[in-house]
C-alpha cells in the first residue's frame, strides 16, 4: 500500500497547496528514532548546546519572511501575530542558552562523609542527566511557539535530549522548513542533523510514543488526542513520563464590587481575550462569573457591543471549524442559555465570535448543561450569572483543572478589603496561574512562569514555558564514594566547570 500524502492546504479556502510529503510508515519512525538515538552522546559539552540554541534563533530570524509566509498560508493567523510569534520562539531558544550556559538546572549538590551523622552519610554527589530521545507533538494554535521550533523542543536540546518531532496536519510545510533550519543550526556547530527528527502522520504519531528508544513525550493539543497518548505511554513495557497539555476553560470570577466599579472596562477586555488568534488560545477565557443583576447587565452590554464589532475569522482547518459550529449549537440549545451574541458562520470559512449566558444555578449538579463546562475551542465564552457567593463557590467545585484563573476585584478588594484573598484562596487549587485585573491571554516567556495545571490542563506538574521546562527532560544520579578521578566534571570537588551548586550544605554561586 501506498504511503499517504501529506498535503498542506489553505484554511482561507480549504483547497490544497502543495504535497509536502507521506506519512512515516513504522519503519520510518523506527529509523528516525534509532537516529536520534544514536547521536544523543553530541549533545554533551553545554557549550555547544548553548551555541546551538543561539544560533538557531539566529537562522530563523534570518528566514523570517519566508517562514512567515508560508506559516500565514497555512494557519491564516496573520503575518502580525506570526512575526510576534516567531520573535518569541527565537527570544525562548536564547533564554534556554543561558540557562545552559548558568549551569543551575544540573542541581549539582555535593555531601562529603560525615561519620557522625545518624545514620553515617557517604560520599555523595548529586547531578542531573538528560533522559534520552523526546517525542514532541506539535500544537495546531502556535506553528511556532509550540511547534517544530517550540517549547518542547527548545527545553528537550538544552537538556542534552535529541527530539524527534511529530509534526501537524495543519502546516506540514512549515515544519518541514523549521526542521530543516535547525539542522542548519545544528551543523555550524559540528552537531549532526539528526539531533533534531521529523516525522508526519496520525499513525507515526502513535508508533513515535511507543518506541522502546523514545525516553519521554510533550504534548500540546486536545483531550481526547492527548489522552490516548498518555495511556499509551502508561502501558508500554517501561512507562515514560508523558507531559501533556490537553485543555483548560481558564475560568474568571468578577466580583460584584469590581462590575459596578467598571463594568464597560471589564466587558471590553474579555471581548478581546476572548476573541484573540480568533479564540484559538490555550488560555482563552472559556467561562466567566458574572453578578446578577444592574452592574452585571452592564458588563455584559459592554461584551456584546464589543464581539458583535468583531470581523469574522478563519479557524486553522475546516474539522475545527465543523466541531466549533456543532459545539456552540448544542450548547446554545440547553435549557435557559441565551445568546446574546450568536456565535456560528461567517461564511463558507469563516467564524464569527460571540458568547452565552446561563443562571449559575444550571451548573449547580450533575446534567446536560455540564456540557457548557467543557472547553469549545474558538471564539466563544460563557457568562455564567451568579445570585450570591454560594453559587460562586458552587460553580468553582465543580470546574476541572485549568492552566488559569482570573479574578477581576476592585480597588477596595485589591487592598485586601472584602473576599479578595479568600477567592485566591478557592481559586488556586483550580490552575497553574492565577490572574488578578488582567486576562490570561498571553503566557510571557520568563524564569517565573508556570503554563500547567491540575489534569485536564496537563497531564503532569510540569510547566512547557518558562526556564524550569527543561526539567521535564531530566533525572537524578547520584556517585556515592567515587574516586574524584572517576567523577564527572560537574561533581568534582574543584568544581572545574565553575558551575552553580550545593557544597557541604552552603548554595555556592
């Protein structure tokens, strides 16, 4: 039989560009993996991991126009917001050359022996050591950030880990190029190409997470898709750990001090959260709790006023498009939902946004409307409008994880007046990040971040953005009574690296 092609098509038009390539059979994935494999001991010395990083930034910024255009041809996303997102791609690979270069992520603690102690320690020496070959899935929303180019793979090449990528349906022709420029990258440091693997196919997707060679797995995408990966890292004959981010409503609380104090503000805001990228965010505020009564109207005039001046938009393919339209319809025809904005067909491609509005008391047990507390991806939210704080609290309990939560306050509960606090409180145990007056849409690339939250935001504690990803990617060892001649560089007592560590109990810098 004969491979599959892989076509990248237009989504402004749903007609195809261009045959980029065939679906790896399993014997492709095999060769790419073993591959991969193979070369893992080239990722070594940091310093030219670093210098690799680095200059894969540079290459893609020197490739920019084109890979923009084709990334536009094939996600519709626009050239604005792919520069945008490709100048982050290239800002991230730098940060994790620095954290290579810092050393800090290897956790290097030395313990001399101590015979007094209770029980007696040895000679310990503790670093951390890459896990081997990394299976990334791309994500549909971000062809670069979370990509070929992206956060997983990023994180896995500065840990020492090959990658090898499976690439998505929606810009196959973009991968292809991306790939092909980190190899670029990877050769002017004497690094070889397979360092970094590409692959296409539903089927090579599955053989790629159940190859004996692949050692862990991140993942950016749906529930359903992530879920069967994870399972099926679970049950192969040694498990893998399997970092995936599978979905998030990204609830938001408003306060009913905060609507009477700015209603209009806070309208405008979640119009524009809301619609961004055409609601194609992983954070788009997906359900908002909004007051009952006079401030509340207002908020939500404000929102209407704001998404019925949106312009219709192009989803990233036409299955999206079909699931958005299915599922905004059946969740338009529950019980006591209104819509005062219909969201649905733009035209024969396209979207338009809006949103819907149910009594929190709907929410309040087990039945049809649990359908509304499941994440429509596309340009719609639900207000949810609430009596009084019990229905509140009701509806939180009753959220699964998320990767944020938001809570709009007032200027008087800002200053720890009323229940400011107390909805922190609640809302932590809900999400990775908690907002306070902002809107989650964006996720800064900064030593601080954590994009993760309880399952189904992600399927472990780890984070895919931010300076401590790269830990996915590593374990611990531990050297007990080596001679210093057999040691590591990072373990030995001169510390010849001149790496950050823990030295006999003092943090040493």
């Amino acid at each position: 039989m004969a491979a599959a092609p892989v076509w990248s098509v237009d989504p402004r038009t749903g007609k195809q560009r261009e045959q980029v390539a065939v679906e790896a059979t399993p014997q492709e994935v095999d060769s790419v993996v073993r591959a991969a494999h193979a070369v893992r001991g080239a990722l070594t010395d940091r310093t030219v991991r670093a210098a690799f990083l680095r200059a894969a930034a540079e290459e893609l910024e020197a490739a920019r126009d084109a890979l923009v255009e084709t990334a536009d041809a094939e996600t519709a996303l626009g050239p604005v917001r792919l520069t945008g997102e490709l100048a982050r791609t290239c800002y991230q690979l730098r940060a994790f050359a620095d954290i290579v270069d810092e050393g800090a992520f290897l956790d290097v603690v030395v313990d001399h022996p101590d015979d007094t102690a209770t029980p007696p320690v040895p000679d310990l020496r503790r670093y951390k050591v890459p896990l081997g070959v990394v299976a990334v899935y791309s994500a549909s929303n971000f062809p670069f950030a979370f990509s070929v180019p992206g956060g997983d793979t990023a994180s896995a090449l500065a840990a020492g880990c090959p990658v090898v990528v499976k690439a998505h349906p929606d810009h196959p022709a973009l991968s292809e190029l991306v790939a092909a420029v980190l190899r670029r990258a990877a050769a002017r440091h004497g690094l070889p190409g397979d360092v970094v693997g590409l692959v296409h196919g539903f089927d090579a997707g599955v053989e790629l997470v159940r190859h004996p060679l692949v050692t862990a797995a991140g993942f950016t995408g749906s529930v359903r898709g992530g879920r069967a990966l994870f399972d099926a890292a679970a049950a192969r004959p040694v498990p893998i750990p399997f970092h995936g981010e599978l979905g998030s409503l990204n609830p938001v609380v408003v306060t009913e001090a905060a609507a009477a104090e700015r209603a209009e503000a806070i309208g405008a805001g979640l119009a524009g959260s809301m619609t961004l990228g055409v609601g194609q965010f992983c954070v788009k505020p997906g359900l908002v709790l909004v007051p009952a009564g006079g401030a509340g109207d207002r908020l939500v005039k404000s929102l209407t006023d704001a998404v019925s001046a949106t312009e219709a938009g192009v989803l990233l393919d036409h299955r999206m498009r079909d699931a958005f339209l299915a599922g905004v319809t059946e969740r338009a025809q529950l019980p006591d939902v209104q819509t005062p904005v219909t969201p649905g067909a733009g035209g024969e491609h396209t979207v338009v946004a809006g949103f819907l509005t149910v009594p929190a008391g709907r929410l309040a047990a087990d039945g049809p409307h649990d359908l509304l507390l499941e994440e429509c991806f596309g340009p719609v939210t639900v207000v949810v409008r609430y009596e009084d704080e019990t229905e509140v609290r009701s509806v939180l309990g009753r959220l699964p994880g998320n990767l944020t939560a938001t809570v709009q306050l007032s200027e008087g509960e800002a200053r720890g007046e009323g229940r400011g606090a107390e909805l922190l409180a609640e809302l932590t145990p809900l999400a990775g990040r908690v907002l306070v007056d902002g809107w989650p849409t964006g996720v800064a690339v900064a030593p601080a971040q954590h994009h993760g939250g309880p399952y189904p935001a992600t399927t472990s504690t780890s984070t895919s953005v931010g300076g401590t990803a790269i830990e996915r990617w590593l374990r611990p060892v531990v050297y007990q009574n080596t001679p210093e001649a057999l040691l590591p560089p990072e373990l030995r007592d001169d510390n010849p690296l001149g790496l950050p560590r823990r030295f006999n109990g003092t943090l040493e810098r």
